[in-house]
C-alpha cells in the first residue's frame, strides 16, 4: 500500500493531519514530521527521512508539505533515499493527504493516486 508523509513546520499541524487521515483511512501508513528535532518551529532532515521510511512498504511514498523549507528539506531527504518510489505532491496538505489516503485505502497505485492528485490541486471550497 502506498504511504503519506506530512511534512510541516508545526509538529502540532503534522500530527492534526495524521489524526484526520487515519480518521478517514487507519489502514494507510502514515506518517507526522513536523517541527524542528528540539521541538521548535522548521523542518527536519531526519524527521523526514525517518517518516519515508516508516510508511514504505515497498508501493511507494507519497511526501506532502505544507510550504517553503519544508519543500527543500523534502528534496534533500528524496535525493538521498535512493531506490524508493517517492512522489512530492504540490497539493494543498489537508486535501491531498485526505485524497490520497482514501485512493491509497481503496488500493490505488502511486503513479494513479499522483495523478488524482493533480486535480486536488484546483479543488474549489465554494
């Protein structure tokens, strides 16, 4: 099964993301790496590349940012997690990871579930 990572600058915003996934979808390996290692504000390397590695199960890793850094850290940690499928999804977090983790529950393929995801990007509230 395909695995999320929600990558913020707020522990606090990363871990409210992964309650709401897991609300819609528990079976999907979802990760939090949100906030600096001593807790502060930012992103983390390690976080990341920890998160990556927690939820690939061998159908890939969809990485979700919230802005910024934390798109840069995602880079870095990608580039050096060579020989795993990872896909970086330039999505708004809530509704990507919401719409992945449901495409992902029912089975979906990585290549499928960025495509879907493309039209996330442009969802309309009203």
């Amino acid at each position: 099964m395909v695995g999320l990572v929600i990558i913020s600058h707020s522990r606090a915003l990363a871990e409210g993301v992964v309650e709401l996934v897991k609300m819609i979808a528990d079976d999907v390996p979802v990760a939090a790496a949100g906030g600096r290692d001593d807790g502060g504000l930012g992103t983390s390397f390690e976080k990341i590349s920890r998160a990556i590695e927690e939820t690939d199960g061998g159908d890939g890793v969809i990485l979700l940012m919230d802005m910024g850094s934390a798109v840069m850290t995602a880079e870095m940690a990608v580039e050096n997690m060579e020989g795993r499928e990872i896909i970086m999804a330039d999505v708004p977090i809530v509704e990507g990871a919401v719409a992945a983790a449901a495409e992902a529950s029912a089975g979906s393929s990585l290549k499928d579930i960025a495509a879907s995801l493309d039209e996330v990007r442009n969802i309309r509230k009203f």
